[in-house]
C-alpha cells in the first residue's frame, strides 16, 4: 500500500469534489435535525469508494506502510473538508483507540473491538475531559477506577462530557480514563503514573445525565425553547 501515495492525488480529488459539492448542504441540514448522529447516505458512499481504492487506514504504519512524516502529507489533505478524515476511516477519536488496542490490546481485545474499528463498522469515543475540573491536564481528574473484591470486577466512578462520537450510533467501545483506587491509604503513587485505561466500556452501563453525556445534544429547537 505504499502506492496509495502515488495515486492519491486522482483519486482524492474525485472524492473531495463530490464532497464539497455536497457537504455544505449535508451539514447544515444535519446540524439542524433532532438527530445529529444519523448515519450521512453521502458518508457511507464516500467511505466504500475509498475503502475500494485501497485509501483506507491510512495513519496506521502497520497497515498502510506508511511513514508519519508521509501520513501527514495526507492529513493535510484530508484536513481541507470538514469530514475528509472521515471518508478514509482516519477520523479521532478512533484512530487514537485503534493505536491504544494495536499497540496494547489483548488478542481478545483485538478481536473483539480493534478489527470491527478498523473495517468500519463500528465507532468508539473517548472519556477524558470532565466538567469539574480541568481536566485537559491528565493529572486533575476525578473520575476512579476501583477493584471490587467482592466481584472481582472493575467499578468506574466519575463525570465525563466532551466524549467525541459518545452517541454515534455505532458506537461500541469507549476507552474510559481514571485514577486508580488503592485498598490501602498507604501506597504513594507517583503523580503522573496513578492512571488507568480501561476499554470496553458498554453503553448500557452508563449514565446520561442531560448534557453532561457530551455526545448527546439536544436539537436547536429543544435549545431555544429552554432557554
């Protein structure tokens, strides 16, 4: 796949010309309906023909055989549309979730999350910033992550908003951020190696409280009318 930067130029130009011709249009009109997170009929077409090109994946080295230093040559171009990342399956925050789980994912993890993100079929977010705090500095959050001895399980406590594509409807997996909780008072960890990741994170399990959901927004309308 190491081409795909030789013919790039054609062939994102058939791509971006239909797109600009149609995006301006297809935002505005999306912007403004009930449900922002409704799969584009536009997006799904644009996706197949880069996905049939070959222009698919593009910022992970393993899979596009691309260098960083090319790959941002791409981005670039892609950054000229609104939704250009978008079309070629290169679009955050899944390109950052796909690196975690290819970097670190368990070959169940894999499986299970990393090859559905990596087709695209499914969506995946984020759970960093929080309202209370600020948060953009890793080392203010609030939110926890804790042991449960008694269920071996994990248990996730905390308020997360700004969770980008939290509410796309093919979301499957969310990469949740917290402060790992110690049993004993005693244990002193390090101020920038007290955080955890965990993945996997499913939507029934958790809570949207009106906004504080990020990903869920209310229409214009709704807005008007409370305010």
């Amino acid at each position: 796949m190491k081409c795909a930067k030789l013919y790039w130029p054609t062939s994102t130009t058939k791509l971006t010309l239909f797109h600009s011709i149609r995006s301006a249009q297809v935002l505005s009109a999306a912007h403004n309906s009930a449900d922002k997170w409704t799969n584009l009929e536009v997006m799904t077409k644009l996706r197949a023909e880069a996905k049939q090109q070959g222009l698919w994946n593009l910022f992970l080295p393993k899979v596009s055989n691309l260098s960083n230093l090319e790959y941002a040559e791409l981005a670039e171009m892609m950054g000229n549309s609104l939704l250009g990342s978008e079309c070629f399956n290169c679009q955050a925050p899944d390109t950052g979730n796909m690196e975690v789980l290819h970097m670190f994912g368990t070959d169940k993890q894999k499986d299970r999350f990393l090859t559905p993100l990596l087709e695209g079929t499914t969506k995946s977010c984020f759970g960093m910033t929080e309202p209370a705090v600020a948060s953009s500095d890793a080392t203010n959050m609030q939110a926890t992550i804790e042991i449960d001895e008694a269920t071996d399980e994990l248990v996730l406590n905390g308020t997360k908003w700004w969770t980008s594509g939290a509410a796309h409807p093919k979301l499957d997996l969310c990469i949740f951020m917290g402060l790992d909780v110690h049993k004993d008072v005693n244990v002193k960890v390090p101020r920038h190696k007290q955080h955890s990741m965990v993945s996997g994170v499913e939507r029934s399990g958790v809570e949207r409280s009106g906004e504080e959901w990020s990903g869920v927004e209310r229409s214009r309308a709704e807005r008007k009318a409370a305010a």
